[in-house]
C-alpha cells in the first residue's frame, strides 16, 4: 500500500494529476502479480500480505534510504 505510490512519483513527477490513474494501474498490476505468485509458489496458498510484506517492505526501505537526504 506503500510502495506504489512512491514507485508512481518516482515515474510521473509530483503532479497529482498523473499520479493517481499511474498508481492505481501500478496497483492493480501488482496485486494481479502477487495474486499469481501465491497460488502458484506452493501447494497452499500463500496469504497475499505475506508476499507483499516480503516484497514491498525492503523496496520501500531502500527507497527511503535513497530519498533520506532529499526530504529534508
């Protein structure tokens, strides 16, 4: 939920008006990759948080590192 916004200004720029249809495609397309991965990684179904908390959660952090010196 966090991830896609950030990878969408990165694409777009701050201008809301590309933003928002950009990440909400970006959304979508994520979601249908993580939706596929789960059933197909494993005989179970993965809950789709998991992999998203272990995809999402070190992209984010390194966006936050490569971003720390220019949000001050």
């Amino acid at each position: 939920g966090l991830l896609i916004p950030h990878c969408a200004r990165m694409l777009t720029g701050s201008n809301n008006r590309f933003v928002t249809p950009v990440s909400i495609s970006l959304g979508a397309s994520f979601m249908i990759v993580i939706d596929t991965l789960s059933r197909s990684i494993s005989v179970i179904e993965l809950p789709l948080s998991v992999l998203t908390a272990i995809i999402g959660a070190p992209v984010f952090i390194s966006l936050l590192k490569k971003n720390r010196g220019t949000l001050k």
